[in-house]
C-alpha cells in the first residue's frame, strides 16, 4: 500500500529509539500499534459498507431485470391470450353456423332404410311366398371349418359359437 521496503522501517526504528529512548519506546509501540489497528479496521469497515452497497444496487438492477422480464411475459401471454379467445370465437360461430345446417337438413324429409340393391334390402323385399318355396333339405350346410372372415363366429352360422358344443350334430 504504502511501498516501505525494510530498510526504511530499520531507519525509522532507529530514530524511534534515538528519540524516545528504551524506556518510552514499547509505550510508544503499542500507541502505535493502536492506530495502525484502528486504521485497518477503519478501511476494512469502509471497504465492507462500499462492498453491501455494491451488492444491495446489483440485487437492485437483477430485480428491476426480473421484473421486465416478467412484465414482458405478461405482455405476451395477455396476446396469446387474446389470440386464443379470437380463435376460440371463430370456432365457436363455424360451430354454431354448422350446427343451424345441420338443423337445416335435419328439417328435410329423410329416407330411411337399407340401401336399395343391398343385400339387407333384397332380404327385406323379399316376400314370404319366396321363402316358403326354397325347401331347406336343398340347401346343402356349411362345414364347420369354413366362415367369413370378416364377420365373428356364429353369426351367420358358418363356425360354432364358443358357447355352443363343438359336436356336428349341434343345431344351428
């Protein structure tokens, strides 16, 4: 701090001792002692409050940081936000909008029934004179090992039902 080398301190201890003589030289010590503590502790004291302000105005700025920041988040959530309600009011008049065409078509006359030429209508147009002229020892049955595959066993017969016994005689 101050750049004394010790010769310099040699020097100033021998002009002590010329000086104040051996008698008064360890009160004068301490004394000396004294103030250099004092002195130290006076800087180091200095150097603490300057070292609190330095942290109190960085915990300042961080602050102010953290709050823009969450100022500016805020910004864009309300925007979202408002995006989010401007979408949802969209959907909510092509909702609506669909929904009174759906009415629309709801109030027209509507044609109920199997699809004509499908198989479901042929069986529904069929007539009872029709049925009764098939004889049912003409129809050959199924064997137990062939189904369709797209429809689950013992619906139309073809494969036992699990519950059903497995035997041939089994009545379908």
């Amino acid at each position: 701090m101050f750049d004394i080398g010790f010769s310099e301190l040699l020097v100033i201890a021998v002009v002590a001792l010329v000086v104040l003589g051996p008698e008064r030289l360890p009160k004068a010590a301490r004394f000396a002692g004294l103030w250099v503590r004092r002195a130290r502790n006076q800087w180091d004291s200095v150097k603490q409050e300057l070292e609190r302000e330095l942290h109190a105005d960085e915990i300042k700025r961080q602050f102010r940081d953290v709050q823009s920041s969450v100022q500016d988040t805020e910004a864009q959530l309300r925007a979202s936000g408002e995006a989010v309600r401007r979408e949802a009011e969209q959907m909510r008049g092509q909702v609506q909008q669909q929904g009174q065409a759906v009415a629309d078509d709801a109030a027209a006359p509507l044609m109920t029934g199997p699809v004509p030429g499908s198989p479901a209508s042929m069986a529904q147009h069929a007539t009872a004179q029709d049925v009764d002229a098939v004889d049912p020892a003409s129809v050959p049955p199924l064997p137990h090992a062939t189904y369709d595959a797209a429809s689950p066993p013992g619906m139309d017969g073809s494969a036992p039902r699990a519950d059903a016994p497995s035997s041939p005689e089994a009545p379908r």
